[in-house]
C-alpha cells in the first residue's frame, strides 16, 4: 500500500513557493499578502490560523493578522472586509470560520473581493468552478488534487465516490473531479446522509474521498480492494486525532491511502499559500 504523505508533498510545494516569492519580490518589489481575520476566542480556530501565519511566514508572504474580539459587530466585520479589499498591498483575505454567534458568515464572505478569495468560497469563485473558467479553488479540494497529481494518480476514466457533500470540501471535490483533463475527468458519484446504500456505493469505488467528520466511519469492508482513499477527515478522540476512515482496517484492501494527521491537512495550507500567490501574480500584472 502507497501511503499518501501529505506532509512531504505540501513541505515540496512550499519550498517551491519559497523560491518563487524571491524572484517576485525582487522584480515587483513587494511580497505577497495575505490577511487573516479571526473574531473571538475559539480554540480550534486560533490554532488554525497561527498554523497558516507559521506557514506564510516560512514561505516568504507577509500574513497581516486581524484578531478581533467576540464583541465585534457585523458593520465593523464588514468594515474591515471593504478596507482590505481596496488595500493593494493585500493579495488575499481569509475569514477563519466559525464567526461567533450573531455575525452572518454568508454575508461576509460574499463581501470579500473575489480577486481576494483565496479560500474559494465567494460565489463567483464557485460559479467559475462549476463552468470550468480559472478561479481560485477552496483549498483543501484543490489540495486533494494537487496530492493526486504529486503521485500520479489519476481518477480519468475511472469510478470516483465522494461521501459527504459540504460547501467547502465535497461539493467543490465532486466538480473538480469531474472536469475534464489528465489527473480528473472521473464519473463521480456525490454521496451523503440520504445515499440508500453507502456501503454498496463506496465499494464500487476505483477512488474513495471521506469528508463527513465521523471518526473511523468507513471501514475496510467498504472499500474496494485497490481502491484510491482519501481521508479528509480529522476527528479529536480520546485516542487522539483520527480520521474519517478506520486506518487499519482500510489500509489492508487499500492500494493507496492517506493518513490523519499527516495526509490532507497539510496540503489545505499549502494551497492555501498557492492561491495568495496567485492573487498576486494578478494583481502585479504578471503573464503566465
């Protein structure tokens, strides 16, 4: 079995970013931003977005964070959002989710310049997905794809299953995959809570993504022997974190299989810096 190391693959795609934010801010003479905005005190989130300052810093992008206190209205979260977005120095805005109670998450989002949205959630950015037209990608999507192609594994032609169908990770999945071109171009099937046989539909799976936040819910039983799995799952337990996928037990029918921690995570982040770079790229005008 091919173990997917996420962590190795998004370390190879950072040192790249590295390099090519040298160059760019030696020739446009400023680097890359990207702003971070956190409202109030939640654990998991303060985590998350010191992990992607830590990753921004090593990559050479100026992280511009904004943590504000639970007591923030939603004109002044708005406010915020209009003065980055015509700030030229930001490339990028990302608004870590959840928002506290009382504050409309949707609205805020939609408010971000989709030239801005580096996490691929506006809209706009999901309705060029859907057509196919370049746009930033929600990044651990986007993610999923870039490990699939760092160990050419291509789904073309193949039967890919999607178990879960959340706005950040199974919906956009499902359309990437079934787009057309070399490492996608699959016949996709969108699984979830009102799928009348999971099991049947996972086991007829050639590549299985799990993105339903249910520790160790898909089991080796479900899975096709020679199946691609892609745990996107991470699931705090008494144990420690674990995925979506029992591990043992898919790993023994599994061709390939990512591991939680260690497999999806740290691609989302890598992404994540690729699409601040991109936003940079136009913004300064350069020509690929």
């Amino acid at each position: 079995m091919i173990l997917l190391d996420g962590k190795k693959v998004a370390q190879d795609m950072r040192a790249e970013i590295r390099e090519e934010v040298e160059v760019l801010k030696g020739r446009y003479g400023r680097a890359p931003g990207l702003a971070v905005i956190l409202v109030g005190q939640d654990p998991a989130s303060q985590v998350y977005v010191r992990n992607k300052e830590r990753a921004c810093a090593e990559a050479g992008i100026l992280s511009m964070p904004f943590h504000l206190p639970e007591t923030t209205s939603q004109n002044e979260l708005e406010g915020l959002i209009q003065r980055l977005n015509r700030d030229v120095a930001v490339d990028g805005v990302l608004l870590q989710l959840p928002l506290p109670a009382g504050l409309d998450s949707q609205r805020c989002l939609e408010l971000i310049d989709p030239g801005k949205d580096v996490d691929g959630f506006h809209p706009v950015n999901v309705g060029k997905l859907t057509l196919g037209l370049p746009g930033f990608r929600s990044c651990t999507p986007a993610g999923v794809m870039e490990l699939l192609r760092r160990y050419n594994l291509s789904p073309a032609c193949k039967k890919a299953v999607v178990v879960g169908r959340s706005n950040i990770v199974g919906k956009p999945l499902a359309l990437m995959l079934g787009q057309s071109g070399a490492c996608a171009n699959a016949t996709v099937t969108l699984c979830h809570s009102g799928t009348a046989d999971l099991c049947a539909e996972c086991r007829e799976a050639d590549f299985l993504f799990v993105a339903v936040g249910r520790p160790r819910f898909i089991t080796g039983d479900m899975v096709k022997p020679g199946a691609v799995v892609v745990d996107v799952g991470i699931n705090r337990t008494e144990q420690g974190l674990v995925g979506d996928c029992d591990f043992e037990s898919v790993a023994k029918v599994a061709a390939a299989l990512t591991p939680v921690p260690g497999g999806v995570g740290p691609m989302t982040i890598a992404q994540l810096l690729k699409n601040t770079i991109d936003g940079y790229k136009a913004h300064v005008g350069v020509q690929e």
